[in-house]
C-alpha cells in the first residue's frame, strides 16, 4: 500500500514544530508501524535529509518507550496495543496518516517524537517502593498472599510506564499510572508498612510535575496498552483519604 | 596480564562461605569516600547499583535509554529458577547446579556455577520483599513451573513477564537510593569508553545523548553490565538498542572477550515474515511447558494444521528425545527444528517454521476444571472453552502478543515458530570475583561469559544477573575497593581522561566526516546476513573463513561508504546507531575466528565437521575443555588464551536428554 505520513517535526526542546508531509510507497500490510518508520527513514537519509527521531527499543509492547499518537489516538487504533505492535494491517492503500508525539507539559518534546517522561521515575523515586535492602529477606513462601490479591497486584504491576494515559487525558492526568504503582504494593502485606506514606509522598510529587487532574473520563483505561484499570484509581483515591485522615501531622 | 581464575580451595559447597568469611572489608565510613560507575541498569546493573547504593558507596549509574527501567531484562517472559524444592521434586542446590553445568555442555567454570544455585535462594526471598508479583497457588505459595534441561518445577514466574516484574523491583530498589542522593543516575547517556589510569580502570567517557556532548566520570571502579551482542546477527530477540559498544571498549583497553562465538538459539521465536523485519520476538520457554512442538509427516503438505490427524503429525523432540521430550535444552530443540525444515517440513509460507500446539494441554486444562466443578459430562466444546481460560490465565499475555504480530488466533491453531538468536553465553571473561582482566573493571550478568558454558538452560539468565548484582558483587567488589580507600577521587582534568575524551571525539568526527552513499542500517543487516548464514547455527571451516573475509571487506566499506546526517551536537539516533554497528562488525569478525578455533561441537557451537552419527554435538574434552580467552592485539589481531577448565564434581558425559 502507498500512503501519506504527516508527522510531527520538531528540532529541539526550544524550537518550534510542525506537521511535515511524507509518502511512502509498497508498505507491506505484514510491516509493523516502527518498520514502516524505518523504511522512511532510509528514504530520508538517501535523499540527504534528516531522519525522524523517535523513541523505541523492545518493539514487542514491553519496554514502555514507544510513545506516538497516531490518528489522534495515543499508540493508535488497535486495543490493548502499543506504538510498536501495530501493524500496517491495520491501514489501508491510500490512507493518510498522522502521527505526534505525547502532548503534556509535564513530557516536554526533546526532538521530534521523543519526549521526556523523566517526571514518572520521580514519582517512583517519591515512594514507588518498598525499603528493604539486599539481603534483608525472610524466605519468600513464609508470607502466603491471597491469590486473589496477588493476582490484582500483579495486573496493576503490569504498567509498563509509557505515558500513554497521560498523552491520552484532556487533562493530562497521571492518576493511572500512580494509582497502579500505589495499587501492588498497597494490595501486597509486604507494602504495609509504608502504605501511608508512600500514597501521600508519590500524589505530592505527581501535583509537583505539571500533571493535571482526573476528571473520571476513564480514557487512559481505554488506551492503555496493558489494560490497566481505573479501579487502581478508585483505589488510589481510597489509600490517599485513609492516609490523610490518620496520618500524624 | 594476570590471567588468575582466583577460585578459592576448598569443598565446592565451602568455596563462597569461605570467601565471604576472609574477603577485605571496606568500613562504612570509607564506602562513603569511594565511587562506583555502573553501566546499564537491566537486572544485573540495577541490582548492583541499588545494592552498593545501599551499602554507601557513591554510585553513578548510566543508561542510553530514557529511563532505568526500559533495560532489555523487562522483555524476559518465562520465569527464574531458583533451588527452593517447594515443590518437593527432588531439586537442590546440588541438583541446580549439576543441571546447570550438564546443560552448558560443560564448558563453564564448576565454582561459579555452583555459587550461583546456592545464592538463587536468597534471590527469590529478596524479590519476594521489593513487592514483585511472582505468581500464587490458592494457598498464597508461590507457584513454580517447569523449564527446559531439567526434570524438576524450580522456576517462578509472573505469567510471561517475569523479566518485567523482577526488573521494575530492581529499578524501584535503585529509584529509591537515587532518592536518598546515593545513586545519581544519568539516564540518555552512552559509555564510549573506558579510562586507563596507570593500568587501572578509574572511570569512563559517556556521551550525552541529547546534547551530543561528551562527558568525563571518575570512578574507582567500573561495572559494566551492558547485556548481549546478540544483535550482531541483526535479527534478534533483543532490543533494537542493544549492542556490544560498552564491552568492546573495555575489551579493546585489555579486557579478555571469552567464548565469543557462544551464542543462543532460542527454539521458538515468531518467523520472519519479510525483508523489512527488524527484530524477532521470542515466545518464552515457558510455553513448551504445555505445548507439543511437530511437523506434518508429509513433504508438501497444504492442509490447515488442524485438519492434520495425530498419526500423520511427527512430534519429532517426543520421538527423539523421550525423557526430556518438548523440554529438552535451547540448543537441541533449534537444531533439532533446523533439521526438520531443511529436510523440507517446514511450515508456513517460507516453509522455515514448525508448529507449537496447544490443543492438547487446552483439553488437558478443561478437563482439570470440569472435575473440579465436579462435572464429568461435559461437552468437547465446554471442555476447550474451560481450558482456554487456564491458557489465557497462565499465558495470556504471550498469547497476544503473537496475536498481535501475526494476525492469526493461537488459541485455535497452533502457534508458528522457528529459532532465533536470543541470548549470548559468551562476554567478557571474568574471574570469581567478576572482574576483568583490567584491573577495577567487571562485567555482571549477560555481558560476562561465565557460569552458562556453551549453552544457557532457561529461567537462569534472570538469575544470575540478580546473583551477580545483589550477592556476588557487594562482596567482591570490596575486596578490591578495600585497597583504594587511601586514593582520593582523581580529577577528570586528569590528561588521561583529557587523552580518552579527545580519542572518543576523534572517532565520532572520522565517522560523520566519512559521509558517503550507504545507510548504517544496511550495513547492519548485511552483517547480520553473514554472521546468520556462516555463524549461526551450524558453523564449518570452510563458512567461517569466508564470512571472517567478508567480514574485514565490510569494515572498509562501511569507514569509507558509511553516511550518517545531521551533526554531532543535538540529538543523532543515527551517530548512535553508527558506533554501534562499527563496533559489530569488529565482534563478528571475533566469533568467527573464535568459532573456527574450536574443533569441536558444544551447546550452541554447532561444527558440522565434528557431531555423532545422530546429528547431535560431538565434544572434544581432550583437546578443548578450556574456555577461549580472546586478547585484543590490533586490527584484526587477536591472541588466544585458554582457561583451563577443571571438573571436580560434574564429570563431563556425552549430553543425552533420551
């Protein structure tokens, strides 16, 4: 299929940007989306001009780093699917494609479609964790977990951090992805002891990023590559008033 | 050039206690004063640079990506075995470390190996309390399945994203000492190379990624734990980032490269589909568990796989190999489907696939539920849909994301595979304690050689990049730093610092000064062609020389053809990709002539020239028991030592999985 790429360019964190127009010829409907990047990009280089840049590395929906919207669609239109996993299947001859990187003030564009999402290991650092060093451990089976909370814990640990939730959000909210990280370790008697603190310090620090708030549109659980569930929200929600009312100080 | 093991005497079950018991300390007050650099931060990287955080050391950590936590351990699917025996099967630490050794065709060093299973333990414990998800039995146990090489259920696993799950404990572990000001970590940036001082490597030169700038960082010491070259063959398993640079550097400035031409094949991997392929996706081991892996007994055949009758089907690893059967180790299981295909039974439209079916253990799976609703009546058709919850339950995940890349639903057809290069069992060489031939420089996890042989069993990479990072090198390393406390941090004004940064600057100047014709891209996947055709999986002498020509003749193509755009300041993924590559084409050229030199077939070194009458790997004990310890001597130049390798306890068998 042939087909028409509008896609965001952009120099640097100071420039400006803009959509800039490119056609692409005989893309197999067996290419995937980053494959058919790459060919372009071989375009561009041979023709002397500058590839576009673009955040990737896994390229099997694992690794979180992939982060285009396509179509007007944060990883595009395929569920439960990230940037690198769509395959041109889903397109067809003739189609005019756009694609930008993730708009938030809180992930500011580096160069082209790769942006910053720096803000999200700060909220980890605030609390996404539990304090133990190595080699504190008790034996691993001496803690039985309830399967059904282990298993929760382990959705909401599945969260590969891109920020498509945010990129997806009117208002550019960061709930889902700190709600899933207060979620496991809330729901895991291991994360007990630290529970308050961890879900007031990691919402302080989302407030500090630049992120927006949640207004229930529940898009980000629409979007999100691994089907996180704004449950882990609702959750969230819950820990955060429990910790305020009984905290100390 | 101290070319010393340093095994410590003893019983093998005492060595590390022992070790442990006498190493040099270094007093908290003094961790304080000493700086470590680590490179990467996938399991091995993360684990080290939180472990040392936490013991005070001052610990810069590097990584070219965005963020620690994309490191290519978060794609690891399968599981990570440990020596628990919760399962009351029969393993133990012993048992581990034999099947370790036999599975590595007995080629790795018997002490390392048997430190390893006895530390998996305290691994599984450390995990367990960071909060990672591992999966559970009703009870609230730990769940354990079973894996390739091995009779016993000893790996855990958090459905087919273990990888992920044991690397966001590492990384929230480093987060948090990045948090407390003992880890201060450079995400976006490069290793380029490594800093000699006297003959001590004392720091490195990284390039940050988004400014193009060069930078100078001190360190008494350096851990690189930069993961696998696989992608010198292009296509891989691994990330598209992934490369050897941090390695080769350290190898060009003295480090000896071990058994480079020790490489995996992973049995089951998603075809290619085309030219334009960039990467190859593995489908986890774990699958085997519960898949039957066959080709149709006819040549030509044009039937749908599910019209196909049992009696017509050739579950060819069930034939050959009975006790091991779909399990049998990585390297067998990809010659064994190599074989099928190149005597014309393969699948699907390249006809270089076999197929890994489901529907048998689907059944199994809805039987099992059926009985436990206490329904013995049920229809075929509830029986499948039971059991495809089970499926979906155990590997969802995996499930889709063949889905996804395929276009075809695996739930009701069998799944098509075909191997792929996977993961490296060669790397740097490095002695017990991890460190290199260049003094203060070591290498954990995949970017070491150690402890996997010639062949790595599955659910064991996971495990020794967690042993290297969270048991072994907060113990070695001391016994080295224990000397340093009287060296202050040395200033990066230092001339050899100065002299380390001019040289990097140089080559990034001669590579976009160079701007010809060719893409760095294309130069990549001509190389990858080689090294799969000459290298791959079956290697022989008249192959290897002519890809090592091939070989050097690309090297002069690409630094004088080579066109990378844009400039050296700002953000280049070009100038990035093109460091890269340069530095594949030299490695490749290395595990030719590394494959050449050994006159034997071992795990995944595959001679043609020396296999038994029923095409399996015919060892040489006699004349290559020993690991290949590669010196860098000058352009196409290397010198071989050899390790002698010693079995006290393990005693090398021709490897049988009848």
């Amino acid at each position: 299929m042939n087909l028409t790429l509008k896609v965001w360019r952009q120099k640097n964190n100071q420039s400006e940007g803009s959509l800039e127009t490119y056609q692409v010829k005989d893309i197999s409907s067996e290419m995937s989306f980053l494959e058919m990047f790459d060919v372009l990009n071989e375009q561009l280089i041979i023709a002397g001009d500058q590839p576009i840049a673009f955040d990737h590395d896994c390229r099997e929906g694992i690794c979180g780093m992939c982060s285009m919207h396509i179509n007007g669609r944060a990883h595009g239109p395929w569920t439960s699917n990230t940037t690198c996993q769509l395959h041109m299947r889903a397109f067809k001859d003739g189609d005019t494609i756009v694609v930008e990187p993730w708009r938030s003030k809180a992930f500011p564009v580096i160069k082209d479609l790769m942006v910053d999402r720096s803000a999200f290991d700060r909220v980890i650092q605030a609390g996404g964790f539990i304090s133990v060093n190595t080699g504190n451990a008790v034996d691993a089976n001496s803690l039985p977990i309830d399967k059904k909370n282990a298993d929760d814990a382990f959705m909401a640990a599945s969260c590969i951090g891109c920020g498509a939730c945010v990129a997806t959000c009117v208002n550019s909210s960061a709930m889902l992805f700190v709600s899933a990280k207060v979620s496991q370790l809330a729901l895991l008697p291991q994360g007990a002891p630290e529970r308050e603190s961890r879900v007031l310090n990691m919402v302080a620090q989302m407030d500090k990023e630049n992120f927006g708030n949640c207004t229930n549109t529940y898009a980000c659980e629409a979007e999100c590559p691994k089907g996180i569930s704004v449950a882990n929200i609702a959750r969230m929600n819950k820990e955060y008033l429990h910790a305020s009312l009984t905290t100390e100080s | 050039m101290a070319f010393d093991s340093k095994i410590p005497k003893g019983e093998m079950n005492e060595k590390w206690n022992d070790y442990k018991g006498h190493v040099k300390l270094v007093n908290p007050a003094n961790k304080r004063k000493l700086e470590v650099i680590v490179v990467g931060t996938g399991l091995a990287g993360a684990s080290a640079a939180a472990s040392l955080g936490e013991m005070g050391y001052k610990v810069k950590a590097f990584c070219f990506q965005d963020s620690p936590r994309r490191a290519h351990s978060i794609a690891a699917q399968g599981g990570i075995n440990a020596a628990k025996n919760y399962q009351n099967d029969g393993d133990s630490v012993f048992r581990l470390f034999y099947d370790t050794v036999k599975g590595g065709d007995y080629r790795s060093r018997e002490a390392n190996v048997h430190r390893l299973a006895e530390v998996s333990t305290s691994i599984i414990d450390q995990c367990v309390a960071q909060g990672v998800p591992f999966a559970r039995e009703y009870g609230g146990l730990l769940s354990n399945r079973s894996f390739g090489g091995t009779q016993v259920q000893r790996t855990f696993y958090a459905a087919g994203q273990t990888g992920q799950q044991l690397l966001l404990g590492a990384y929230s572990a480093l987060e948090r000492q990045v948090a407390l000001g003992n880890v201060t970590m450079y995400a976006r940036h490069e290793m380029l190379d490594v800093v000699m001082v006297e003959d001590k490597a004392r720091g490195i030169i990284a390039r940050n990624l988004v400014t193009g700038e060069l930078e100078k960082h001190f360190g008494h010491a350096v851990l690189l734990c930069s993961g696998g070259y696989g992608n010198v063959f292009y296509l891989s398993t691994n990330a598209m980032g992934s490369n050897v640079t941090a390695a080769w550097k350290a190898h060009k400035k003295g480090a000896y490269f071990g058994n480079p031409c020790f490489t995996q094949i992973h049995p089951t991997c998603i075809p290619v589909s085309g030219d334009y392929q960039s990467k190859l996706t593995l489908m986890s081991e774990s699958l085997r568990n519960d898949g039957r892996i066959w080709v149709p007994k006819n040549k030509g055949e044009n039937r749908k796989p599910v019209d196909i009758p049992e009696e017509e089907r050739d579950y060819y690893l069930e034939r050959r190999y009975p006790a091991f059967g779909n399990l049998v180790p990585r390297d067998v299981a990809s010659r064994a489907s190599k074989e099928r295909c190149d005597e014309g039974y393969g699948v699907g439209t390249t006809k270089l696939a076999v197929y890994l079916d489901f529907a048998d253990a689907i059944l199994r799976y809805g039987k099992i539920e059926a009985g436990k609703m206490g329904d013995h009546s049920a229809s075929e058709e509830a029986l499948i849909k039971l059991g495809k919850d089970v499926v979906k339950e155990k590997y969802g995940n995996l499930f889709a994301m063949y889905e996804k890349i395929t276009g075809e639903n695996p739930y009701d057809m069998p799944m098509r595979i075909y191997p792929a290069v996977h993961y490296v069992m060669g790397g740097l060489w490095v002695d017990y304690e991890l460190q290199t031939t260049v003094k203060g420089l070591y290498a954990l996890g995949e970017a070491n050689f150690s402890e996997h042989g010639a062949n790595r069993l599955g659910a064991s990479a996971l495990m020794q990049g967690l042993a290297d990072g969270y048991f072994v090198i907060p113990y070695t390393l001391g016994n080295y730093l224990a000397d340093e406390i009287r060296t202050a941090s040395i200033s990066t004004d230092h001339p050899a610092f100065v002299a380390a940064e001019k040289a990097v600057s140089d080559r990034i100047e001669t590579l976009m000064n160079i701007k010809g014709k060719q893409t760095v891209e294309s130069f990549h996947k001509r190389l990858g062609l080689i090294m799969w055709d000459k290298c791959g999986m079956a290697r022989n002498e008249k192959g290897l020389n002519e890809a090592i020509e091939q070989i050097q003749a690309l090297k002069k193509e690409f630094w004088s053809d080579v066109r990378i755009p844009g400039e050296v300041k700002g953000m280049n993924p070009e100038l990035d990709k093109a460091g890269r590559v340069a530095d594949f084409i030299e490695l490749g050229e290395l595990m030719c002539k590394d494959a050449l030199a050994r006159n034997e077939s071992c795990g995944g070194h595959f001679r043609e020239e020396y296999q038994t009458e029923d095409g399996e790997a015919k060892r040489d004990d006699e004349n290559f028991s020993f690991v290949s310890a590669w010196e860098y001597m000058g352009e196409s130049d290397w010198k071989l030592n050899k390790e002698e390798l010693k079995f006290d306890i393990v005693k090398p068998t021709q490897r049988s999985y009848k």
